[in-house]
C-alpha cells in the first residue's frame, strides 16, 4: 500500500511539474509573440527573434518558436533589416530547418520558406528570377496541399502579386481574387492554439480595398 500511495505521489509530482512547465511555456510565448506584433524597427524585430529562438531551445520539442524566429527573420530580410538580406535569410532557413524537423510537412512552414525565397529574389529580382520563381511557385502550393484551409498561402500569392507590375502577370486583376480566396478562408480558419499562426487577414483586406478604389 505505501508503494502504491508512493508512486500516485510521484505522478502527481511529476503532472505538476509538467503544467508549471506548460504555462512557462505559454507564457513567455504569449509575451513574445505581442513584443512581435508591436515590432516597428530593426532593434524590437531582432530582440523578438532572440527571444522566440531561446524558448524554442529551451523546449526542444516544440516547432512553434523555431517558426516565429524564422518568420520574424524572414521579415527583416524582406525589409532589409540586419545586415544583409541574404545573410539574414539564411539565419531564418536555419531556424525554419529546426521547425521543419519538428513538424514535416507543415503548411505554416511552407508559407514561411515562400517569404524567406521572396526575399532573397528580391535582392535582384532581375538576375535572381529564374532561380527562384520556380522553387517559390512550387513551394506555395504545397502550402496550400498541406492545409487547404490556410488562407496564408493566397495572402502571400495576393501581396506578389499586387505588387508586380501589369506587365509581368501582376496588378489588381490578379492579386484581387486571391485576396477574396484568402478572405473567404479567413473567416472559417480556427487556429489549433491562440500560440498558432493566425496572421494576414489586415494586409488582404487592405489590399481588396485599394484596388476596389
């Protein structure tokens, strides 16, 4: 009988240790993720992904933080923060790699190597196009393969395209149905977790509304 009450003492223990760790976890994400949302320059983007990559250290076995460090990486690239873009979006496939091997196959993941390779076409998108075009076409729509319920991967196609110029595919025409796509997905998608991407409804309403201008 003492054994029997010594080992549910030792599971209790070891369930309470579990959730203190859990809410830890929880936490700290919370926080950082708001520290991110509220990010306006290069120094509050690269304390974000600092701290988004030491939780997932921290962790080990979750592959949210190792998405946010890359995606909040990825950003920077995109807006020439850091460095060199390339440098830097080479630090966020890194950190995406370390993601992707905690979760294979994951659409949130996908969307994020789809900005990583537009950042790096967008260094010089003259000489850089036919490396890149190709591998960001095919990655976006195994995006949308992975979760048809992503409204992410249209959000990402829609600001592409909003973006290059009529002559070359691009423009309102074009950007506006995926805009509509990720709209109509928006209003069904439930994020897994309030800790899961749930990003890009603003830039795809923002765009709708320019070009209904």
């Amino acid at each position: 009988m003492k054994k029997i009450f010594f080992l549910l003492f030792a599971m209790m223990g070891y369930q309470l240790s579990v959730n203190a760790q859990s809410d830890k976890y929880v936490s700290s994400m919370g926080a950082t993720l708001q520290q991110f949302a509220e990010a306006k320059d290069e120094n509050a983007y690269t304390a974000a992904a600092a701290k988004f990559e030491r939780i997932a250290d921290a962790e080990k076995t979750q592959w949210l933080p190792y998405y946010y460090a890359a995606l909040v990486k990825a950003r920077m690239a995109q807006q020439k923060m850091g460095g060199d873009p390339d440098k830097v979006s080479d630090d966020a496939q890194v950190l995406l790699d370390k993601a992707t091997a905690l979760s294979p196959a994951n659409s949130e993941i996908f969307c994020v190597k789809y900005i990583i390779l537009s950042a790096k076409l967008m260094v010089d998108p003259q000489s850089r196009y036919m490396k890149y075009m190709g591998e960001m076409s095919s990655t976006i729509e195994s995006a949308k393969k992975t979760d048809p319920t992503n409204p992410r991967p249209y959000t990402l196609q829609a600001i592409g395209l909003k973006y290059t110029p009529e002559s070359f595919g691009g423009g309102c025409n074009t950007a506006r149905p995926m805009a509509q796509k990720a709209v109509e997905l928006y209003g069904s998608f439930k994020p897994a977790s309030p800790l899961h991407p749930n990003w890009g409804k603003e830039t795809v309403d923002a765009i709708i509304a320019d070009c209904n201008k």
